[in-house]
C-alpha cells in the first residue's frame, strides 16, 4: 500500500533563483516545513471531525517528513490508510467512500498558500537587506 502525502513544492522563478543562495535555500526550506507542519495540524483537526471511533493511532501516524530538501506531509504508510481516504480497492465495494482528509487538506492549503508563505518572505526580505 502506498502511504499517503502532501509534497510542498514551491516554484522559484527569477534572476534571484538563477544562483540560490545559502539564504534563499534556508528560505525555501522553511517554508516547505511550515506549510507542511500547518497542513499537519489541520489533517489531524480534521480527522477529529470526520473518524468515528477514533483510537487516537492514525492520527500519530501523520507526520512532517524530511528528506534532503524534499518535505512531505504523510501517514507514513499505515495500512489502512487507503480506505480511510478514499482511495483503497475496499471503498469501490462498500458504501464508505473515505474521508478525503489529504485530498481536501492539500486544496485547502493551495488556497492558503499566500497568506502561510508570507511571514517566511518578508523575513527573507530583511534578511537580504530590503
């Protein structure tokens, strides 16, 4: 079963991006990390909406992680992590559909992409002397 994530991806466009620097690489990654660790926090006040018997075990499973400079938003492949958002081959034969937790998260998070990349811009800003 695959594990279910969100990837931060952030596209760098420009003559600053051409030569990156330690900075703008700090930048990028700091950036990636918050979003992930917001979309974190509302997968999990999610689920305490949407599970009904919740143990309390899925929602431990989702995590932030981190690997070189990629950072994913996972369940960190638990088994029944397919059925519950939707996407397992249980949920074509019976009337549970899954919740879509990740699919709604990762709208939700495009939509909020400005306002969660805008305290690591400005702070970019100053620290590159505007």
């Amino acid at each position: 079963m695959p594990d279910f994530k969100v990837d931060i991806k952030l596209h760098k466009k420009g003559p600053l991006f051409q030569n990156p620097s330690a900075k703008i690489k700090q930048f990028m990654f700091d950036a990636k990390r918050g979003v992930a660790n917001t979309g974190k926090e509302m997968i999990r006040a999610r689920l305490g909406q949407v599970l009904k018997h919740p143990t309390g075990i899925y929602e431990s499973r989702i995590a932030v992680e981190i690997a070189s400079d990629d950072v994913s938003l996972t369940d960190r492949g638990i088994v029944y992590g397919p059925w519950l958002e939707g996407t397992g081959s249980r949920n074509q034969t019976t009337r549970f559909k899954g919740y879509k937790t990740f699919r709604i998260t990762k709208q939700e998070l495009n939509k909020k992409m400005p306002e969660l990349l805008r305290p690591y811009i400005q702070k970019l800003i100053r620290e590159l002397g505007g």
